[in-house]
C-alpha cells in the first residue's frame, strides 16, 4: 500500500493490505464492494479508484445509485432470509 492510502485511511489501510496479501489485486478490485467496501460502516473506506492498484482504462466501478440499489437488494435479501427463517410456532 503506499503512504497516502495509510495516512488518509490508517484504519481500512490493514484490512486492504491483508486481503491484497491473501487474495492479490485483482480479487480485491473484483470483490471490493462486497467483501471489503461494507467496513464503511465501522472505519472510515477509501473509494475503490482510490486504491493505488485501481486502473480506470483496465477496471471498472460502481456509481453512487448503483452502490446504493446493491445494498439496498442485499438488504431486502436479508430481511427475506430472515422472515422465511423464524419459527412459527
């Protein structure tokens, strides 16, 4: 990671670098709003064309309404999971 990710996102920085270290660039480009990008909640997250290894001419990313209509499905799945899941005795 380089500096300025780690002096602007001291918190995310680690959690990116793991799972670069673990999984390399390319998933976490592929995988960032799901598996890392929900830390937002918690930590302060950089944009995924923040990342050093970002490339707008090779990757692609989501627009803010696309971010927010993911979300808002995975939201409604959950909330299905859990009202098929609770017992109805």
């Amino acid at each position: 990671m380089t500096n300025t990710l780690e002096d602007t996102y001291p918190e995310a920085a680690p959690y990116i670098e793991d799972a670069v270290a673990e999984h390399g660039e390319a998933w976490v480009l592929e995988h960032y709003y799901e598996k890392l990008y929900p830390l937002s909640v918690v930590v302060a997250m950089p944009e995924k064309e923040e990342l050093p290894f970002y490339d707008d001419a090779v990757h692609d990313t989501l627009t803010k309404s696309e971010q927010t209509e993911m979300y808002q499905a995975w939201s409604e799945y959950r909330e299905n999971l859990r009202k098929n899941t609770q017992s109805t005795e």
